[in-house]
C-alpha cells in the first residue's frame, strides 16, 4: 500500500529517543506517541475480528479496512484503538501498513476475550502462560515479530465474572503491573462494571484510571455508573446500538450526568465495529457514524468542547502509560 499524499502520516518513534522516567507515552503499531499526538480518537473499535459466535461475518477485508480508516479519516479521525485480543484474528501484520497509509494512529491489543469466542483449542493452549503472553506482546511485539500492543482487553460475563474471566484479569493485572499498560474490559451488556473493578482494583492492586469499562452504554444504569466514575476508571461509551441493547436514546442522558457529577474527564466514545456488515463501506454505520452522527448529538447534550475532550484528551490520558521493559 502506498503513502497517501497530503495526509498526516504516523511516524515510527525515534529508536535512539531517550524517554524520561516519568514521561507517557501511548503505545501505537508504529511506535510510542506522546498522548497529545493522537487527535480525534476512536476509543473502542475493530479493524479485523473473527469469533466463533458469528461465522461468515468476519472482519478480515484488509482493502475494507483500509476504506474504512480513510472514511473516519476524512471526517477529522485521527486515531482508532483495536480492541481485538489475541486468537480473534487481528491481523495485526496488516496494522503497521493500514496506519501509514491512512494517517490514523492505531493502537493494537493483547489480551483474551470470554471463552466462546474461541475455535476449540485455542484457550487452553495458552492458559499456563497468559501474563508471559501479554507482556511479550507489550514489549517484544505480537507474534514475536509484529507491532506491540497497547493495551490489555479483556472480558467479564452477563452480571457476575466466572473462572475464566478472574484467570484472565488476573494475568491482566500481573502484566499490567510488569509494563504499565492499560487495561481495558468488554462488560457484557454493559454490566459486572463494579464486580470487574473489585477484582482488578482491590484484589489485584491495579490503580483505577488504568482501566477502561467498555460497553457502558448496554447498560444504562446511572448509579453504576457514577460509583464506577467515583472509583476513578475510564468509562468507555460504544455503539450504536445493536437489535439485542437499543439504548442509543439514552446515551446523552448518561453523558449529561456524568458531565454534571464532574466526570467529564473519564469519559471515552467508540464504535465497536464487529462484523463485515457494519462496516460503513458495508452500508453500515461503521467508524465514521462516531463523527458524523454520535459527535453532534452529543454536543447538542453537553457541548462542544466537551465532546471534543472527550475524542481527543480523555482517550490521551487512558492510553498514555510509563512504559516499562518488563
């Protein structure tokens, strides 16, 4: 794929570049960032996903992809974060290509997701080492060759966490603890958001504004959400809705009470693109529905400059990390 011209092109951080102790940088495919580099930002969305609960409606159109980073581009979006964890297809020998010639930042993930998204085998395969798993995917990039991730996911269950999510968290917390990197969680429906906060949090020492609660919008539960925010954890907004968690009416309803409780600060928003039919390039919403639809209604609830905050310094903050070796 060849350069775009007269677009802003992602540069690979200096390898000779001497990085203070207390300075943060996000992790992005073609190197470490200062946060304030990213711009207009996708929180929480999918380049490439396979999963065993949707066979034949994979993301895994490198030429889509492309079309659809150069979509969200041209409506001001200048970085999208990868939520697909390891074993899920997330091509990520593709990412380093896509992000230089898109001029999107990308930020790739490691990590696990519930069990049943998985072919058979490929959980157990890696139970015994997960934390080695994501630290080597941290810090000496994914497949041993590929860009590194930039932070953590993982996934709780419907209203509670069962043995494979606190396996999965706890080599989270012990990875995170090695490198610094965030972690950030799929709340199924939208809930276990303070279940997933005792356990990271108070059981595994994980300062809260390292993680980032997904799929808070399936859920619109206010008081979760304010005693998730109190907690000081990113709140991460994803949509639109889908057929099975209508709840796109009360996003600016929740945007607006957490704004006024003094959240406004933890506040991220994503598209949460899953399968090849949502693609905008599809006739799907896709990635640019965050910035042509989301964005301008939000602003009619909370204003502009609180909307762009939330895009641009919020998922600055949340990424931005005091990367260690390990």
């Amino acid at each position: 794929m060849g350069e775009t011209t007269g677009q802003t092109v992602p540069q690979t951080a200096a390898p000779t570049a001497v990085r203070s102790a207390a300075q943060t940088a996000v992790r992005t495919v073609l190197g470490d960032v200062p946060g304030d580099a990213l711009g207009v930002c996708d929180a929480h969305d999918h380049l490439f996903f396979r999963s065993a609960l949707l066979p034949g409606q994979e993301l895994a159109d490198v030429a889509a992809a492309d079309a659809e980073l150069r979509a969200f581009h041209g409506l001001g979006g200048r970085a999208v974060v990868q939520w697909t964890p390891y074993g899920l297809g997330r091509a990520a020998g593709e990412l380093v290509g896509l992000s230089r010639a898109t001029g999107v930042h990308l930020v790739a993930a490691t990590g696990l997701h519930q069990a049943h998204h998985y072919a058979p085998g490929t959980v157990e395969a890696v139970l015994d080492g997960l934390a080695e798993l994501f630290v080597d995917e941290l810090t000496r990039g994914i497949g041993g060759t590929g860009p590194r991730a930039g932070l953590i996911k993982v996934a709780g269950g419907f209203h509670g966490l069962d043995a494979h999510a606190r396996r999965t968290m706890a080599a989270a917390a012990q990875a995170h603890h090695r490198t610094g990197a965030p972690i950030a969680v799929h709340l199924e429906l939208g809930t276990a958001a303070l279940d997933v906060l005792d356990l990271l949090c108070d059981e595994h020492g994980v300062a809260p504004q390292r993680v980032i609660l997904g799929h808070l919008n399936r859920s619109p539960d206010s008081v979760v959400h304010q005693q998730a925010a109190r907690a000081g954890a990113f709140l991460a907004f994803d949509g639109p809705s889908r057929a099975n968690h209508a709840t796109d009416w009360r996003l600016p309803d929740a945007l607006v009470a957490l704004v006024d409780a003094g959240h406004a600060d933890q506040l991220l928003l994503g598209g949460d693109t899953t399968t090849a039919a949502a693609r905008s390039v599809n006739g799907g919403p896709g990635m640019p529905y965050l910035l042509r639809r989301l964005r301008p209604r939000l602003e009619l609830a909370v204003g502009a400059d609180v909307v762009h905050r939330i895009l641009t310094a919020n998922p600055a903050r949340a990424l931005a990390t005091v990367w260690r070796a390990d």
